[in-house]
C-alpha cells in the first residue's frame, strides 16, 4: 500500500501560484457556512479572519500524495517499525477538549490490538500525532529510496488549487457533491478517493473534504502546527484552499490524518 501510494503521487512543476483570500471570499464563506450550519461559529470564531490577502507566491517543484495516507498503508508502519498505534481512550480524550463525543464519534477509529478498526483499510488514518505522521513519511521514503515528508501549508495550497486562486480545489461554488462534508456525507470517514470530480487541478483528491491534514508549516510562527483541508462533520467555507488553523502537535484527533510530498 505504500509502496504503491508512493508511485501515484503527483508531480508539481515549479513555478508561481496565487494564494491567499479577498476579504469578498471570506465574507461569502461565512455566509455559507451559516447556510449549511444552520448556526454562526465560523463567525463568532473568526476563523477565516487570519487568511493572507491575494499574493503570488512562487515554489520549487514537489510530489505530493494523491490521496491521505490510509490505514492499511499507515498498518505497514506500524508492522516494520513498532510505533504505538492509533489509539485514544475516553479519559485522554476528553483532556484534550475536542466537542466530539467519544463514543459515536471516535471510538470507531481506535486500533484495537495493534490493527485498524475493521472495513476502514482504505479510509484515511486518523488519531496520528503530527510526529507520527512525520515519522510515517520519513519511513516511507526508506522504502523508496526518496526523501518523503510532510508537505508545507503552501505547497498544500498550491496542489489544493492550482495556479489560478479557485477558492476550492474544483472551483468558487461549494458543492456539496464534491467532498465527504457534513452537508451531504455520511458523519463519518469515506474511503480516499471517493470524491474524483473534487479533484483539483492536479488531480489531488480529498484536499477537501473527508480529514484535515497535517502540514511542516508552524502556525503563525508559535507552537502549534499548521493543518489544511476539511473534515467529514465541517459545512461550506471551510476547506477552501486558503483556510487553514493551528494544532498543538501532540493530539490526537478524530478528524486530522496527513499526506506526504518530497523533492
């Protein structure tokens, strides 16, 4: 599974891309977040406020994963290596103050004697630390012979988009038929790649949608770790190639998995 998630990823040629957010773009992801929320926390949380203003940036070329990285890839790991699996208990849970509730919303991810929970292989592996899924990405390049790593928030971006400042990876439009979202989704993980016309120029897939995704970029300088894309219980507004937020490394979440990129 790795070896083969690693001969399908994507080639990005360097070159120049547009990034960032206009104040309009923001405005109209809070107004639909709240049209498919059915309430205002994006708002009251602010949390398109910090979106860098429209600008060019300009990259070297990279590779980066198709898809995120799945639990039986992320199985092949745990199985060479000894890393303590994917796996949380209510009490710790609960310590790191996620709204979700634990026992219809996570238990269902946690690896049970050392092996992912049953018809999840091909879903994205979830409840991973940001240095576990480093780990996983330096490992995987062991086997390929390739430097693999975390990709940055903005090679993430540039794959998400592409070169043209498309607000989502398909375009400007939500469309709820175009990822794994809590508008139209099942509440829960889908397999990766289940949504190919959200594909992104690129052909990245569940850049949107399905889990956030751990990246190499600090968050605003401070401790915490930038992560891109949506989740299966995010609303509209949330996923667009320019949004992003701070994690602190060390949890475990539900809803946060990881890809690789190289040089």
């Amino acid at each position: 599974m790795s070896r083969a998630a690693d001969a399908d990823m994507i080639a990005i040629a360097a070159g120049p891309f547009l990034a960032g957010s206009t104040r309009e773009e923001r405005e109209r992801a809070y107004r639909d977040y709240r049209a498919t929320a059915g309430h205002d926390a994006a708002r009251r949380g602010r949390w398109f406020d910090g979106e860098r203003e429209p600008h060019e940036e300009t990259l070297p070329a990279f590779v980066i994963d198709r898809t995120p990285v799945t639990q039986a890839a992320y199985a092949e790991f745990v199985a060479d290596t000894g890393i303590a699996p994917p796996a949380i208990d209510e009490a710790a849970w609960r310590a790191q103050g996620f709204s979700q509730d634990y026992a219809t919303e996570v238990a269902r991810f946690v690896w049970r004697d050392g092996r992912p929970p049953p018809g999840r292989a091909s879903h994205p592996v979830v409840l991973v630390t940001w240095r576990d899924a480093a780990a996983y990405c330096a490992w995987r390049g062991s086997l390929v012979g390739a430097v693999r790593r975390l990709p940055t928030a903005s090679e993430y971006e540039k794959a998400a988009r592409g070169t043209d400042g498309r607000a989502y990876p398909w375009g400007d439009d939500f469309d709820p038929s175009r990822l794994n979202s809590a508008v139209a989704g099942p509440r829960d993980t889908t397999p990766v790649g289940s949504y190919p016309s959200g594909a992104s120029p690129y052909g990245m897939l569940d850049a949107a949608g399905n889990v956030f995704q751990w990246t190499a970029t600090r968050w605003r300088g401070g401790p915490r770790m930038t992560v891109k894309g949506s989740a299966w219980d995010d609303y509209a507004g949330v996923g667009r190639a320019a949004s992003a937020h701070g994690r602190p490394p060390a949890i475990r979440h539900a809803i946060v998995g990881f890809r690789c990129a190289g040089n």
